[in-house]
C-alpha cells in the first residue's frame, strides 16, 4: 500500500479528481472531505447519533465506517455551521444540488486508490438517494 499522502498532496490530488470528472467544482470534494472528519468527530463524542451499528464499524484510532445516512447528516450540519441560511446557494455554486450528488462525490473518493478511503461491499451509491430536499433542510432553516 503507498504512503498517506501529505495534506498537500492530497488537495492536489482532489482537485485533479474533481477537474477530470468535471461535474463539481473542487470545492465541493475538500467539503466532502472536511463532513467525514466532522462526522466521525460528532458520532465519537455523542453529539450525533449513530444509525451504523455494524460491528465492524472500527474503534477509536481506526477506521471508523460512516454511513450515508450519517454522511448526509454530517453534510448538513457542517454546511448550516459554516454558511447558515447561504449553505443551499454554496453548495449549488460547487454543482451539489440534491444528496444524490454527495453520494457521487463519495464514491469517486472511495474508488480512488490514492485516497485511501474505504468502504463495505453493501455500500452503495442507493445509500445517498433521496435522503432529503435541500430547499427543505437549508431553506426553511432559522438561525
């Protein structure tokens, strides 16, 4: 297996990805990267509630699986964090327009060797699917 890669390196390497696929902007894949961080963060310390209870899910200081739903969560608490009522029009300026999108920018990091991410055999795209209506979820949100 090669080395990590630096933090450098690895936003490189992103935006690279994200250029050759061409359907979001970089932006939305350092985003992406920055929701699983948080997401493990918050699952670790009881702030979000775990819906993977698979055994396999990894302790502390290993790889922690995330699921989609936990992803998608994840996505839309760190988005409503950063950019409040403006996550909607931020996350439609990088091309992410429906949780569908999430789910393509998570795979294509899962299946790039480089990454490193991981993932189970029954993950699949299906998981991200209609997971909720972002006019709904960043729209109607107050404060």
């Amino acid at each position: 297996m090669d080395e990590p890669l630096s933090v450098e390196e690895m936003r490189a390497h992103i935006a690279k990805l994200a250029r050759t696929d061409g359907r979001y902007a970089p932006e939305a894949f350092f985003f992406v990267n920055d929701v699983v961080g948080r997401t493990v963060e918050w699952l670790q310390n009881g702030e979000m509630i775990p819906r993977d209870v698979d055994p396999s899910r990894g302790a502390e200081g290993c790889n922690f699986h995330i699921s989609g739903f936990e992803m998608l969560e994840g996505m839309r608490r760190l988005a409503r964090e950063r950019w409040g009522c403006m996550a909607r029009r931020v996350l439609e300026h990088w091309g992410v327009t429906r949780t569908e999108d999430v789910g393509e920018i998570v795979f294509m990091m899962v299946d790039d060797e480089k990454l490193q991410w991981k993932r189970r055999e029954s993950d699949t795209k299906a998981d991200f699917a209609g997971g909720y209506d972002f006019g709904h979820v960043f729209d109607a949100w107050e404060g």
